[in-house]
C-alpha cells in the first residue's frame, strides 16, 4: 500500500520504481548471481534506508542493527539467486519487525523486451495496459431481491480509477443493499479508499489520518463531499473480509467499522497498517519501507498486527452466501422504510407544486420560482426525480397551457442537467408555445449543438429563422 502525503511525491516515486525495473530490462542484470560483497552493500543500504525512514525509530534501529549482524555473521553466503535473497531477507526482517508491510523486492528482468529499447516508451506503452485494466473492479453485479455487489481486487491510483469506481458505483446506484467483497483486495491507494468511503456518508467527517515520520506531519483523509454522483448514506452495507485482505483494503473496512456503517461479515485480515514508499537500492533492488501511522479518529488506533476483526465470524467458502441471505433482510426493510418516506416526500413535493401554480397565477413569479426549485432540488437530492420526470411534467403543465410554471421547470432542467440535448429541446418548445420565439430559438441552436442528429431541433431553427425573416 503506498499512502503518499503529496501527488508529486506519489509521482516520482513510482517513475522511479518504473525505471529502475526499465534499467534492469535494459541492462539483462536481473537474473545475474548475487555474490558476498553485493549482498553486504545492499543489506548496508537496507540498514541506512530502515533506520532513517520506518516509521516507528526505534524499530528501525533494532531491524538495522540485525542486518548489520546478518552481514557479519555472513548468513547469506548460500543464496545466490535474486529473488531467493529478498524474500529471505524480508522473512527474516519479519521475523523482526512483525511489519508485513516491509520487503525487499527484486527487480526482475523482462525477456519480452529487446536489447535496446526506448525505456521511456516502454514507460508509456506500460501506462496505456494499466489505462485498459479493470482497475482492480473485478465484478458488478445486482442479487435477486435487487442487492448490489461490487468485487473489489485492489485500491488503483484515483487519477486512474475514479471513471471506473463512479461507473460502478452508478450500476448498483437504485439497490437497496450493497456488498463490497474485498475477500482478494491486497491494498492500493489511500485516496481512493477515502473516495469509496465517502459514499457511504453525508457527513462531513473524518475517516483516517496518517501520521508521517518525514516532514512530522498529520495527512487528514476526509469525507468527500461532491462525487459526482448520488450518494447512499443510508444504504445497509456489508463488507467481506479474510485473510488475504490487505492495507488499504482494511482501512477500507476499518474506517467503516469505526464509524459504525457497515457490518464486517468474514474471516480476520492480515493486519498491515502502516503506510509507506518503495525505495531503490540498486538496479536490481528495491525496498518497500513503512513511513506513515494510520491512526483512527474514533478508535485512536488501527488493525496494524491485529487486523479488521470481523462483526460475524464465518468461514470463508460460506460468507457471500451468508451476506447476500443478511442483505436480503436487511433490504426488504430499508425498502418498507424508504418506500414511506418517499410517499411522504413526494405529497409534500406535490402540494408545494400546487402553490407555485397559485403564485404564478396572481403574478407573484419570484416566490413560485424560489417554490419551483426548491422542490426539484429536493426531489433530485432525495433520488425520486431526475431529467425525464421534470421534463415530462413540464410538459403536461405545457399542454394544459400553464406557461409560467413549465418555464420554470423546465428551465430548471437545463440547469440541472446542462449537456442534455433534450432537456434544451424541451425548453425551447415552451418559450415558442409561450411566444418567445428569440428564446426558443437559442435553445433550439444549443439542443443541435449538444446533438448534431436532433433533427427536430434543425426543424425548428429553420421555422423560427423563416418567421423572423417575414
């Protein structure tokens, strides 16, 4: 998991790791035999590194004064292969440490690569495959009894994920329980589990904050109020978790568990709390070193060495059968519950509606505007109203001839939903039947431009234009 307190941090380092594995490739070093003198100055420098930038520094020294040992003692010496050094080197740092956040990682060498080729466009021909994966985004999908289920592999990069998150996010956007399955999600990014958090809450809260060691410094990760999309703040929500599940995929479901949002349904995880950065030791090396603390708001701690502890306990080959049996309950009530109270809100949506008619009719159009939006904001907010009901109601006040008030819903469309060629279409139809056409016929030319097809509008326009020449 690499939580990075700074985009151009974040950045530079994964162009370094990037390149040092393009060096590699390049240089046909990575599968070259280790010798005595080569594993002292790498566990030299994983000394130096450990020390100067763990998080907690007194670990560090402990783990710095081990390796120190490890090459005195010469207790490589039968190892010769690369990657059999560093996963024993990060067997016995573990052994340490307890962090399974720290390893050392070999850089392994690309036999698809040719001699000579351009590192920097492998760099980008790399970024275009990432661009083209599923963004850890395995599988989306709605149960019977109209649950959404998001199998989530890993926390991509937000600069890379958030498109392919909110596309999810809006296919089980209407379901009336939802289960996120991070059973193989081994960690990611931070921001974008604060991004999928915030989700799930209206609050303006936060969810987590990281301590760093460089810089003595707290990052807050908080609430993100506009996503862009409908949020679900009262959606019953269930997590599952196991073994496998790693870093951020725990802070994912700790921050929930903490402020009480979801319930945890599984097998305890791994336990890696501490957030950190890859560090380069040599061409053929590098390290991956806990810089940060993730500490909690509400419960001032975290899961590092212990883990999410789940709400119910259950074996793993029984838990998505368990979950979506849980849901389904948990479903039919939120639906009872938010079916009645969209009742209540539509009667008084409808009632303030009539109001606005009567204001719009003894000419007091302000405060029937004020009324007008007021309702459809509300109605938007709540999910019981979007583009197509405020059209087609402007519409039926438009065929009774009730102008004012279809303007104003209508108008209200455009705004709400600007890039819709047939809201503008709409609105345009009202401001001739009401006879504006020099209105009518700006809309009409917006409804085109957003539409090249919409060949009722090109009608229009041609109308309007031959009466304005008359």
């Amino acid at each position: 998991m690499i939580m990075n307190p700074g985009y151009k941090r974040r950045i530079k380092i994964i162009f370094s790791v990037i390149l040092i594995g393009f060096t590699s490739a390049l240089s046909q070093t990575g599968d070259k035999m280790l010798n005595s003198e080569e594993q002292a100055q790498i566990l030299h420098t994983i000394s130096r590194l450990i020390m100067q930038n763990y998080i907690h520094k007194e670990i560090g020294d402990t783990c710095a004064r081990f390796l120190e040992k490890q090459i005195d003692s010469n207790a490589y010496s039968e190892i010769t292969h690369p990657r059999e050094f560093s996963d024993r080197v990060t067997t016995d740092l573990l052994s340490v440490h307890q962090d399974k956040h720290i390893r050392l990682q070999s850089v392994e060498p690309d036999e698809n690569k040719l001699e000579g080729e351009n590192p920097l466009l492998v760099f980008f021909l790399h970024a275009q495959e990432e661009r083209k994966g599923d963004m850890g985004i395995r599988e989306v999908k709605i149960f019977s009894g109209n649950i959404g289920y998001l199998d989530l592999r890993s926390f991509e990069p937000l600069e890379l994920s958030q498109p392919r998150i909110i596309n999810a996010l809006q296919l089980i956007q209407n379901t009336d329980a939802v289960i996120i399955d991070l059973r193989n999600n081994n960690g990611g990014n931070p921001a974008t589990v604060q991004f999928l958090c915030s989700w799930f809450f209206s609050d303006s809260l936060t969810l987590n904050q990281i301590f760093w060691r460089r810089g003595n410094y707290t990052e807050y990760f908080r609430v993100i109020e506009d996503m862009g999309i409908p949020k679900r703040p009262q959606v019953p929500l269930f997590i599952l978790c196991g073994g496998r599940t790693f870093s951020a995929a725990e802070e994912f479901a700790y921050n929930l568990q903490a402020q009480r949002r979801a319930t945890i349904i599984g097998e305890q995880t791994a336990g890696g709390a501490n957030p950190g950065y890859s560090f380069a030791i040599n061409e053929r090396f590098n390290i991956f070193i806990p810089t940060g603390e993730s500490i909690n708001p509400v419960t001032k701690s975290n899961w590092e060495g212990s883990g999410v502890r789940p709400d119910i306990a259950i074996q793993e080959q029984n838990v998505l059968s368990f979950a979506i049996e849980k849901a389904a309950r948990a479903a039919r009530i939120y639906r009872e519950k938010t079916d009645d109270l969209a009742v209540e809100i539509l009667a008084d949506m409808a009632r303030r509606l009539y109001t606005a008619v009567d204001l719009f009719k003894t000419g007091k159009d302000t405060a029937a505007n004020e009324i007008v939006y007021s309702v459809l904001t509300r109605g938007i907010s709540e999910r019981l109203i979007g583009e197509w009901e405020i059209n087609t109601l402007g519409y039926r006040y438009l065929v009774q001839k009730e102008y004012p008030i279809a303007l104003a819903l209508l108008m209200f469309n455009v705004q709400s939903f600007p890039y819709s060629s047939n809201a503008y279409d709409s609105l345009g139809e009202a401001f001739l039947k009401s006879g504006v056409p020099d209105k009518a016929l700006i809309h009409y030319r917006k409804s085109l431009e957003l539409n090249p097809d919409n060949q009722n509008a090109r009608l229009m326009i041609k109308e309007i234009e031959a009466m304005e020449h008359k």
